[in-house]
C-alpha cells in the first residue's frame, strides 16, 4: 500500500490543540489505520517542505504540518500517548481514516486505487514543517528541496525501505539525519547539490546507493549485505565501523577531492578517487582496490584473504602491518617488482603497491596504533581549531 502526500502550503488551524496538545499553530491533516506496514509506503513530493518522521510502536499513520520551520535541534514534542492507542478516549485512535480539514473540502484526497492516496494542500506558505508519526516497518519515498529528519522514540528503528531525492539550492545543505535505520534499499540522491548525511547510531541495509555533488557523511556503524555505492566530487566521509558481508560484492567509494576515514572494516572494499586523503585505522579485509592519483593513503592491515591492490600514482602510501601477524602479509612493491615484506607461511595472498614513492611499511602493536592514532585526532582537532 502506497500513500501520496503532496503539501503544498496551508493556512492555520488550530483543531490540532485537541488531539495533540500544546502546538497551536499546527494542524493534524490525515491518519490512517495500516493494517500491514511492512508492505505500505509514504510518498512525499514537495520542493519547499521540511520532513520529520517518528518511528512509533504503533499502527497508525498521523501526518502534520506546520505553520513554521524546524530543524534537529527543535524537534516538537507532542502530548501523546502512543502505548495507550486503544484508549476510546483518543478519537484519533477510534477510526481507521480520518481527514483534518476546516474547510471540508474534499479536493484534499484523491483516490487513485485502492492503495494508493494523495493528499493535496493549497499553496500558501513556503516555511513549513510535516511531520509524521508511522510505524516502524514502514517505507519512505521523499522527494524535496529542504531536510529529512527521522526520529526514533524508545528503541524503535525505521525498517522500510528509503528513497529519496534532494532538489538541490545554491550554497544549502541538504540534511538527512537519523539514529537506526534497517533497509533493504537504501537510496539518497543528492546528484547536483550539497548533502548532510549523519546517521547517529546504526544504518544496516542490503543494498545502499548514496550519490551527491559535496558529500559530508557520518556514520556510526554501517552494516551492508551486498552491494553498497557512495560517490561524490567532493567528500569528507567518517565511519566509525562498516561490516560487509557480502562474499563478492564491494562497498564502493568514489571522490575526486576530500578525506575518506574508516574505523573499523570487514569486508570486501574499493575506493576511487583523484587526490582524497585515505585512512583505513582497521582493516580485516577479504579483498581492497584503491586506485588514485595523488592521495595520501594511510592503511592498518590487520588480516587478508585475497590480493589486493593499491594504486596511488604520485601520492604517498603508509601501510601499518598487525605486528602479531606480520608473517602472514606479503606486500610486493610493483615498480621495482620487490617484496617489502614476506610471508614465513605458505600463503600466496599480497597487497600490491604501484606508486612512483616507495610505499612505508610499518610494522607495530595495535595497542600502540590506537596511541598514534588519537594522537593524529588530536593534532587534527587542533588544527581545525
């Protein structure tokens, strides 16, 4: 089941008082009952409308706009008692569908099947807000100029599918936040515009394709099954912790410019770009690429399973080999066709280096990389200071 909102504006209304409290400039504009929301999506399109959505342990859709502009750090709070849905004294909660409309004025909806409705709001003000409380497995199909927040209440996560399209305006972040995400699909396009994209706790998707002109990204942990793309001609990309588990797919990075950082990561990788700077602080890895021309590349191995490549033309490449298991890396330096390290086992796998600089090998406890490591921070920290 789909259901389309297009809002376009509205003007005041203040019915919302008496379902949800204290936001008198608000009105509450459709609910609907969803009987199964792992098979139902939200469908928004609108170029000048912020989204707020709350994952709710609950089976009821209530959409409301507005009269004014929010962002992350002002996120409405409503009086509702979403555990006690059942109440008979919560009208909202009686019917199956229901539509807020002081004008009664039925052009509002419009059925196109059964499934499918679109709910269409005059064209009256650009500055506002909709928010929407959906149940958790619910899926999302976004299309706007302004930002995407996803509040989840309690533990809740959103587990539906995402799409979302940005349309971008000139010197403007386009903000996309959330805390837990679970997806089978995963789309953000931001293709000619600039893209804020912070995940606060964890994004765990099958499939994850991410394009954007400037990309900042932060993630705290991404967990990908098969296919992941992020691409972008500028980026700066922190994530604390990725785990790919797919067996022949890899999670791919393209930028021309900026900084790619990576925590912790398992899994199948490659990454391309021009002069981005790379730092890698673990990697458990069963396969890397990294093609670039003049990157500086900062790696820890800390095992692999294939050969590996690592291709930066006139950059300079670090690479910190695990010192309990530096036995087990062959690192062969391509342009002289030397081995920099060699395997005492009888183990084929190598990490190829081509680059016009002799690649450093460092070999060194993890305890005293994780020292050099927030050392680094700190200097960075100090730097951006």
């Amino acid at each position: 089941m789909s259901i389309f909102v297009r809002c376009k504006g509205f003007s005041k209304n203040n019915i919302f008082k008496k379902f949800f409290g204290s936001l008198s400039n608000s009105n509450i504009v459709y609910q609907k009952k969803i009987d199964n929301a792992r098979n139902s999506t939200l469908n928004v399109r609108n170029n000048n409308l912020n989204m707020m959505f709350q994952t709710i342990w609950c089976n009821f859709l209530h959409t409301t706009i507005l009269n004014e502009s929010c962002n992350n750090n002002d996120f409405p709070q409503v009086d509702l008692d979403y555990t006690n849905y059942s109440d008979n004294s919560y009208i909202i909660f009686q019917k199956d569908e229901m539509f807020f409309d002081y004008k009664n004025d039925l052009n509002w909806v419009k059925e196109i099947d059964r499934e499918n409705i679109e709910l269409v709001i005059p064209d009256k003000e650009n500055n506002l807000s909709m928010i929407s409380r959906i149940p958790q497995e619910f899926s999302l199909c976004l299309e706007t100029s302004k930002n995407i927040i996803i509040n989840n209440t309690g533990d809740s996560k959103l587990q539906g599918n995402v799409s979302v399209k940005f349309f971008s305006v000139e010197n403007k972040f386009n903000l996309f936040e959330s805390r837990r995400i679970r997806s089978m699909d995963f789309s953000i396009l931001c293709e000619n515009g600039n893209l804020n994209f912070i995940i606060k706790s964890s994004l765990e998707v099958e499939r994850l394709k991410m394009i954007s002109a400037f990309l900042l990204l932060k993630i705290k942990k991404l967990g990908i099954v098969n296919t992941g793309l992020i691409k972008a001609q500028i980026a700066e990309i922190d994530i604390r912790s990725v785990y790919n588990n797919s067996q022949s797919d890899f999670l791919i990075i393209e930028c021309e410019r900026g900084v790619i950082e990576l925590g912790n990561y398992q899994g199948n990788l490659k990454i391309k770009s021009k002069e981005a700077k790379i730092i890698i602080d673990s990697l458990d890895c069963k396969e890397c690429e990294i093609y670039t021309e003049n990157s500086e590349i900062s790696i820890f191995f800390n095992s692999l399973e294939k050969h590996s490549n690592i291709t930066s033309t006139n950059g300079n490449v670090t690479l910190f080999i695990n010192a309990d298991k530096s036995n087990c890396f062959n690192i062969l330096y391509k342009e002289k066709n030397k081995y920099l390290m060699k395997s005492n086992e009888n183990n084929e796998n190598a990490i190829i280096v081509s680059s016009e600089n002799e690649p450093k090998i460092v070999s060194i406890s993890s305890w005293d990389y994780i020292k050099e490591k927030i050392e680094r921070k700190i200097r960075n920290k100090g730097n951006k200071l």
